[in-house]
C-alpha cells in the first residue's frame, strides 16, 4: 500500500515539474521569438533600404527607393522566409503574410527630402563659410541696406542738401544753352538706363513633354519673374543656408558649367523656373542688376566723396533746376556703375558687395562729358563672384520653392545619365513594414494545435 501511494506522490511530483520546466520553455520561447521576429524584420527593413536608386545617391547622396507596395511585399516576404528556413528549428516560427506600406514617405514631399539635403549641405556649407566673413557680410551688410536703406524722404532731403550745395549762374543765358543742357543731361540718364546684354551662355531648354512631368508641375510650384528685395533677407536659419551651399556645390550656372546636365543654368532656374537658359539667364541679370542697383544708390548717398563728385558734376548745368540735376546725375552714375558691376560679374570679375568711395569703377564726370566708362583695378580676393552673388539671391527665395526646383533639375539629370525615366513621384524616402508571425506552442503540442499570428510593425526610413 505504502509503495502504491510512492509511486502515485512520484508520479505526481515528476508530472507537476515536467508542466513547470514546459511553461518555463514555453515562456523562453516566447520572449525568443518575440525577439527573433523583431530582428528579422530589422534585417528585412535594411535590405529593403539598401534596393535605393544607386544613380541618384553617386551623383546627389539622395537615398530613395522604388515605392511600388506589391513588389516591395514580395520582396520583404522572400528575405523573411528564407532567413527563417535558416533560423533555430526549436521555435518552429512561420511567417504568415507580410505588407509594406509607402503612403507615408512619398518621393514628392519637400520635408522628407529636405530631411537629407540640409545634412548634405550644412557640410558644404561649413567649408565654404566656416573661416571667412561672408555669411556675416551678407547678413548684416547687404540685408540691412535692403531692408532698411534710406527712405523716398531721406531721398530726397538728401538730393535737396546736394542741391544747396550747387552755385547759380544769376543772369539768366540763354534759352538755346538751357536747352541744349537739358538733352544732354537727358542723352545720358537715357545712355545709363539702357538695358546691356550678356552673351548667352546656353540656349537649351526644357521641352513641355518633360515639363510637365517634373514635380514643380505635379505640386503646382509656378516660376517667378523677378525675385523682390523689399524684405530683405527674411527667416534666415542654418537650413536655408545649407540648403543655398548644397545647391552651390552640385548644380551648374553661368560661371561653372557642366557637360553632364540636361539644362546648363540650373542654379539660375531654381531661382527663376522658366524652361529655358536664355530666359533664366535674362533675369538673373535683371535681379543682379536690381540688387546693384540698389547697393550703388545707397552708397552714393552716403559716401561724402561720391556726393561731393555729383556736386562738382552738377555745376556743368548751372541753367536748370539743381534737385532735378542732382537727381539725374545720381541715377546716372548709379546707373553706368551698376552695368558696368554686371558686366564684370559675367566675365568671372570681382564686385565687393558693400562698395566705399575707392571702390566705384567709374567716374561720372568722364561719362558725362564724353560717354566713356573709366574702370579702376578689379578687386581681387575679396567677396562679390557671380556665385556669390547667386547665393545671396539663394537666400532670398523661399525654402520649399528652393527644395521642389531642386527636384527637377535631379530627376532631369538622373535620367539622362540612366536613360531610363526617372521620376520622384514613384520613389519613396521609406516605408513601414507589417508581418505576421506563428509559433507551435510546447503545451500545446500533443493535440497539434497552433495559435493566431502575432504582428510586428516597424517603420524603416533613409536618415
């Protein structure tokens, strides 16, 4: 009896610990394959990112992918099912259905691609600016005359004091002098008004086939004729700035060209958007000489040298009103400065952006006597290149229209170097990744039974 009752405890106690060591495999082989499955979606999301389109990260470090859901699925199936035939047989894991989702990351949204295009250009722009004072001389200099620049008032009080200054010729002369002071006086502001020309540089353009597939048709981004100063620089931050540096470094313009694009001036049709280079080239030209214009008048009204070679200027038309002279005589020699100013840039010629009495290249009164342009030295080491002046323009357009131009000029350049289409609108900057996992359960194993699938979610992005 007593040996019965052994047996029946033993029994009893061996059963009671084989239950305890199965939940104890049981519990193991959960956190296991909890884990397992979390690791082999991870090697899965990197293998899909590693599908990216190779043309456009050799030429633009730009990461993006092929965003088509049903291959990238049957993708992500392959490599997780093959990496479980490889994986422990002792949790007899099994993978029951997998889903990639693009609908978040589209190729068309400017955030995600700025994302990686302000990294790319905060290290240019850390070599470009990092030990010179040009950002701080564009910043404080050139926006603050823009913004802030004397008023039409202070204009004109300032033409008024000039023309105080001059000497009247009392007696009265003659009516054919006055006259023939006047068109001279006339014949020259014409002369300085008159728009110059630049050679064209490149007279390609962008059919409207192409056009109208680019992502600045496809999200409604319009080109602009002219770029306005009236604010100034306004909500300047480090990523406009990187932005403008990784422009500068990979895309051509009228002073740095390349063989390799689809358009030559692809810096000025960011600014501009118009679908050719002679168009964008014209005004580049236009905002240049603006900008010019403006620093030259502002620096004529408050150097008292330049204000003093006006006055002298205007005692050669002592018969006609001294604040009309003297205002014609200010927007003369701004006028014949500032062609000569672009003229230069377009030669690859240095132009200081902020100019003192010794940097004016021209004399007023050379020009006013015999039509001629008088040039001082070029001004050498100093900041004012035509790339110089293309990123300040930079810094005046607004970010996101920046960011989508930028887009074009990749997705024309990517496909003439593939020669196949490529287009942004069918890549993706990531996805998320959804599978579902089952596992035989140790308890369970003696009626065979298997229980539901368990899901893990990831979200896999370029970074």
């Amino acid at each position: 009896m007593k040996k019965g009752f052994s047996s029946v405890f033993l029994v009893m106690i061996l059963g009671s610990m084989i239950l305890v060591s199965l939940a104890f495999a049981e519990v193991s082989a959960s956190a296991a394959a909890e884990s397992c499955a979390e690791d082999l979606c991870l090697l899965t999301g990197r293998s899909l990112l590693s599908e990216y389109k190779k043309e456009l990260f050799d030429r633009y470090g730009i990461f993006m992918m092929r965003s088509y859901e049903d291959e990238l699925s049957e993708i992500a199936a392959f490599y997780l099912r093959t990496d479980l035939a490889l994986s422990s047989a002792a949790l007899k894991m099994a993978c029951t259905d997998v889903s990639v989702s693009t609908e978040m990351y589209p190729g068309l949204n400017t955030d995600l691609f700025l994302e990686q295009v302000r990294k790319l250009g905060a290290l240019e722009a850390a070599e470009n600016l990092i030990d010179a004072p040009m950002l701080k001389e564009i910043i404080d200099g050139a926006g603050e005359r823009l913004s802030s620049g004397l008023s039409a008032s202070e204009v004109l009080d300032k033409l008024d004091e000039l023309g105080a200054s001059i000497q009247n010729d009392d007696s009265e002369g003659e009516e054919r002098e006055r006259i023939k002071q006047a068109k001279t006086l006339s014949k020259r502001l014409k002369e300085a008004s008159k728009e110059g020309k630049t050679p064209a540089v490149s007279r390609t353009s962008i059919p409207a086939s192409v056009r109208k597939k680019l992502p600045s048709a496809q999200l409604g981004v319009k080109g602009r004729g002219s770029l306005l100063f009236s604010g100034g620089i306004a909500e300047l931050g480090a990523g406009n700035i990187a932005l403008g540096e990784y422009i500068l470094a990979n895309c051509s313009d009228a002073a740095e060209s390349r063989s390799d694009t689809y358009i030559k001036l692809e810096t000025e049709y960011i600014l501009y958007g118009a679908s050719s280079d002679s168009l964008n080239q014209k005004l580049a030209r236009n905002s240049l000489y603006a900008l010019r214009f403006s620093l030259n008048l502002y620096s004529i009204l408050t150097e008292p040298r330049l204000l003093s070679s006006v006055s002298g200027a205007a005692a050669l038309f002592p018969l006609l009103p001294r604040t009309v002279t003297a205002a014609a005589l200010t927007l003369i020699w701004t006028g014949i400065e500032t062609k000569h100013d672009i003229d230069l840039l377009f030669e690859g010629s240095v132009v200081p952006l902020l100019k003192n009495a010794g940097d004016f290249a021209t004399s007023l009164t050379s020009f006013l006597d015999k039509g001629r342009i008088t040039s001082a030295p070029a001004a050498v080491g100093r900041y004012g290149s035509y790339r110089d002046y293309l990123r300040l323009l930079l810094l005046l357009l607004p970010e996101q229209e920046k960011a989508v131009r930028l887009m074009d000029v990749m997705e024309m350049n990517v496909s003439l170097a593939d020669g196949a289409s490529f287009a942004f609108r069918d890549y993706s900057y990531g996805f998320d990744l959804k599978a579902g996992f089952t596992r035989k359960r140790y308890l369970d194993g003696i009626m065979g039974l298997v229980y539901g699938p368990a899901y893990v979610e990831q979200t896999h992005k370029y970074k």
